[in-house]
C-alpha cells in the first residue's frame, strides 16, 4: 500500500513545518522541495529531517522539470551535497530519500547517499505531455536495481491515461512511483493500487503553500472523501464521466460517503475524458464496475451500451452506466431525481396547469422534458441550436423555440418554472447566463441543474428579480442515491448527513 507523502512548498522553513503539524496525523513522509525556498533558508535543511520527525525526501526540481531551481546544476550538486553532509548514525537525522533526476548522475553523491541509508528515486519528468516512448522513459530510471524509479507526466487525454495504465501493468512488480499530473491524472493519483506506487504525493494548501505539481490533491480530500489509505486492489472502482469539470462534481463526496457509511469496499473518483472508446479500454483495464454519465457525454455514450433501460430508451439520454456479464447497461436516474426534487422546490405533488420553460437540449434537459411529460406540465424548449431544440420537442409534444424573439413570447406563456439544463455558468465550463434575452419578473420559480458553483450568474440575476430559486444539489442527491442502488443493490444510506 502506498505511503502518503506531503510535499512542502514553502518560501522558509517554518512555513513548512507548520503545514506539516497541520497534516502530520494524515500523511507518512513529507518532501521538502528546497527549490521553494529562499535562498537564506537553503542553508539549515540539514537540520529539517530530525525536526520533522517523519521519513523525508531531499528534493531540488528544475524548472525544466516544473520545478523552481535555476542556479545552475553547480549550485544544486553543492546544496544536495549540504543536505546529505554531517549524515548522522542516527537514520531519524537523515533524509531517507533523496530525488535525484535520470541525467543527474553524480556518483559521490549517490555513494554519500548509500553510505548514510538515503534511498534515491531516481525520476524524470514530462511536464508537457506523455511521451510517445514511454517505454524508453521506464527504462531510463530503472537500470539501478536498488533505486526507485519514478516518472511523471502530464497526460493531455484520455489515450495518455490509458497508456500510462498500460505501461504500469507491463512492469510487474517492480518497486516504483507513476505520476500522471493535471485533470488527466487526477485518477493516477487516487489510484496507486492500479499503478503500483509506492508513494502518494500530496500538496498542502493555504498560508503561503501551493500544489508542488498540477493536480496534487490535499491530504484532508484524500482521507475524508477517497479514503486512499483503505484502497486496494480488490476494491470495486466506480467513478463519473464528464468533461474538464467534473473533477469538481460532488458526486464523489455522496457515493463515497455511501460506501464508508455501509461499510462496502468500494471508490468513486472522476474521469474527465475527451476520447469515450480510449476511456471503455481504460475501464476494462481498471476492472470499473459502474459509473455516471456527465456533459457532454450523456446522449454520445449510447452507442457504446449493450443495453438501455426504458428510460434511456424513452429519453434518448443515459447517465448511469453499470457493467454486467453481458457488457455495459444504460440506465437514467435524473428523471426521477429531478421529478422528486422539483416537486419539493415548488410544493406540488405534480405539475398539472404549470407551464414550464426548459432552457437547453442536451442529456439532461431530455430527463427533465420526460419528467415534466411524466408528471402532467406543458413545456415548451428553448436553445441557442434550433435544430435540436426542434427535435426534443417534438419528441414530447412540447413547443420550441432558437434564441431569438419567438422564444421571448414563449416565455411570456411558459414562464411559472423555468428549468436551465446547460452547463453555461458552471465552474469549469463556458461562462455566461444561457437565457439573457428575457427579463425576470420575479413572479417565476427558477431551477438551475448546476451546483457548481451554488449560484450561477443566472441564478443571481432570477433571485435579484425576486424569484423563488433552487440549484441542482437536490436532484444531484436524489438521482445519486439511485444510481448507488443500481451499482451496489443496496439502498443509500438514509442516516447520512446531506452533501452540500
């Protein structure tokens, strides 16, 4: 199992030690990354691992490598050197690591290392991308059977993930660290069971720390939600799929929750993905068992499925996927997430005589045109794309309308709930308010499917006007707890505190 590491990226040494009482009772080692660090400070890191009281790594990154350090390779020999000098016969006075890059080789400095128990991880980086022989790069840092080789990388896609696991499980079991940095490898990093790692880093944050590289994760995230110190590799993997900001979806704080609440050895971590076939060979490699379906994946992933449920089949849209012996089965929960949760915003026990504007014609304004249908409410669409604001809404007998003065005198009639589906004014996604051609009255119930952030700028400009609002945390809840029976056959939790 993966030791956690906190990397230390303060400008002076105190700075550092607090971050490490703040985190201490969470992590196993930390890194000092002296390339952080002032130049007066660089002189008492010899000091740093008795003090720290917990296995360090001795760490100086090049810039070139997305580190700090450009005083020249001269300059780094010596504070290493520093860092290693005076070691004592104590192993608790000195580092135990000390990283040191494949073209850094210097062999007194490895020999001072050896002689004092200092371990090398011996690493190279690709802060730009994957590259194309990844092999080559394995090879390069393995050739020193006492050594431990790392490389990180930053996978731009979901083809690098897939080649990164690829690479991992040709390895064997060989002692080493594998890093995909960035939103791509967001999940190399939960998953160290699956790639082999013998360290997880992670990054303090606040008072003066940053992320030592794109995507380190803090150790509170990494305890509380994803539980990575539990993790092996017989746990059942689920996760979401979605675009660049599903990395922020709440859903893995809600089925996580579920599964430490019940007990049932099981992850749920996001896929951001951009290639949905390289992420179904990236599934079967990873073993995952099930997961949600995001934008802008929703009405694509269908193709992919063995089979759909009614639902899907009625809707033409999925958001649950789970595996079975047959292959993947599509399944949508936001219909009846969203019919349950509406009902409660508004006070009603259905939609009868309410006129209703769905803003958008994606996946999930198709669950929430067959939620209204279901429920007795006439609707009319409302999209920047006409087409595909025409076809949603024949589909359900509703009206339709472009971005243009006809949708204006739609909602003149369709107007007692407006629901907005796109992902417009989402963290992460495209900014701007999807329906700024109308003006509020404040006489309208507005219903954003977004909850991240809480209020989107069209949210604020209905609740400005007066209008009763609600976000999207309520159906995410409802449809989360759905897909949580269909993925485990037990029902969510219902002792839990909520998920905000």
């Amino acid at each position: 199992m993966a030791e956690r590491c906190l990397c230390l990226t303060g400008s002076t040494l105190a700075d550092d030690f607090a971050a490490l009482e703040r985190y201490r009772d969470l992590v196993d080692m930390v890194e000092l990354r002296v390339d952080y660090l002032e130049p007066q400070e660089k002189f008492h890191i010899r000091s740093f691992p008795e003090k720290a009281g917990l296995p360090c790594i001795l760490t100086a990154r090049r810039r070139v490598d997305g580190g700090r350090f450009d005083e020249g390779e001269g300059v780094r020999l010596v504070l290493l050197a520093k860092g290693l000098a005076y070691a004592s016969d104590d192993p608790q006075k000195n580092f135990a690591y000390i990283d040191l890059e494949e073209d850094f080789r210097v062999p007194a400095l490895e020999e001072a290392a050896r002689i004092f128990g200092t371990r090398i991880i011996r690493s190279c980086h690709d802060p730009d991308g994957v590259p194309d022989d990844l092999g080559a790069m394995w090879d390069s840092v393995s050739r020193e059977p006492g050594e431990i080789p790392k490389i990180a990388v930053h996978p731009r896609g979901t083809g690098d993930v897939l080649r990164i696991f690829e690479k991992c499980a040709s390895i064997g079991s060989r002692e080493r660290i594998v890093v995909g940095m960035g939103d791509y490898g967001f999940c190399t990093r939960l998953l160290a069971s699956k790639t082999g790692s013998t360290i997880q880093y992670a990054s303090a944050t606040g008072a003066g720390m940053e992320a030592a590289a794109p995507g380190q994760i803090d150790p509170d995230l990494l305890e509380d939600v994803y539980r990575t110190r539990l993790l092996g590799d017989y746990y059942a993997l689920y996760g979401i799929l979605g675009g660049p900001s599903v990395i922020g979806a709440l859903s893995p704080r809600i089925h996580n929750a579920g599964f430490a609440g019940l007990g049932i050895e099981a992850v749920y971590i996001p896929f951001p993905a951009d290639d949905l076939a390289a992420f179904f060979r990236l599934a079967d490699i990873l073993d995952i068992r099930g997961f949600s379906v995001t934008a802008p994946y929703k009405e694509k992933i269908l193709p992919y499925l063995s089979s759909r449920s009614p639902e899907v089949e009625r809707i033409g849209a999925c958001n649950t996927v789970v595996r079975t012996e047959h292959g993947w089965t599509g399944y949508n929960t936001d219909t009846r997430g969203f019919g349950v949760d509406v009902l409660r915003f508004i006070g009603r026990e259905n939609l009868e005589g309410i006129r209703v504007c769905i803003v958008g014609a994606g996946g999930a304004a198709r669950a929430v045109a067959q939620a209204v249908k279901t429920l007795g409410g006439e609707a009319c669409i409302v999209n920047r794309t006409m087409w595909r604001a025409k076809a949603l809404a024949e589909r359900f007998g509703f009206e339709w309308a472009g971005q243009n003065e006809r949708a204006v005198e739609m909602l003149g009639r369709y107007s007692d709930l407006i629901v907005q589906t796109t992902s417009m004014g989402m963290n992460g996604g495209v900014p701007g308010d999807p329906l700024e051609l109308y003006e509020f009255t404040g006489r309208e119930a507005v219903y954003d499917l977004i909850y991240n952030p809480r209020e989107t700028p069209f949210l604020a400009r209905a609740r400005e006007a007066g209008c009763r609002c609600a976000n999207g945390i309520g159906m995410l809840r409802e449809q989360a707890a759905e897909q949580f029976e269909l993925f485990t056959g037990t029902a969510y939790p219902s002792d839990l505190e909520p998920i905000e």
